[in-house]
C-alpha cells in the first residue's frame, strides 16, 4: 500500500488488523466485474484514489492487463465498492 512516505503507527496498524478481521467475518460475496479503462478511470475519479488512477493512466492501451482487480460488493442498499481480494478466508 502507497502511503506517500507517511508511516503507521502501531496503533493504526491494530485498527487495521481489527477492521481487516471485521471485513473478513461478513463472509461477502465476491464478484469480479471487468470494466473498460474509461469507466475504471471515472470510477476512481469518484472514490478519490490517485495512485489507481496513475496507474490506470499509465496503460496505453486497453484492454487492461489481465491482473487481479479489486472486487465489488454490493451492500444492502444496492451500492457496490470495492472488497478485499482473498484467495481463501481469513478465518
């Protein structure tokens, strides 16, 4: 994770974990959704995530190099957001 030279604390880094822990106990269904370069870039315009979009930006041409991608979830109330990517569960 790119955290632009900033360093986390202990602390920070047990309320990652726990959160990390949380996410992994909700048990969500995974969905991978490919989407075109267009869309994934306007996508991480809205969330605010500069360093997908440097990379996104970086790829000439489409369509887009066939690498994990985070996964959404869709949330009881019809909304989707990305979700951790795992192979297996944490549990």
């Amino acid at each position: 994770m790119d955290l632009d030279g900033r360093q986390i604390s202990d602390e920070e880094l047990r309320q990652l974990e726990a959160k990390m822990n949380e996410l992994a106990k909700q048990n969500n269904a995974y969905v991978r959704k490919e989407v075109g370069k267009a869309d994934a870039i306007a996508y991480f315009k809205e969330k605010g995530d500069p360093y997908k979009l440097d990379l996104l930006k970086s790829w000439k041409t489409a369509p887009l190099p066939s690498t994990p991608r985070a996964p959404l979830r869709t949330s009881a109330a019809g909304r989707t957001s990305p979700a951790p990517v795992s192979s297996r569960p944490l549990n």
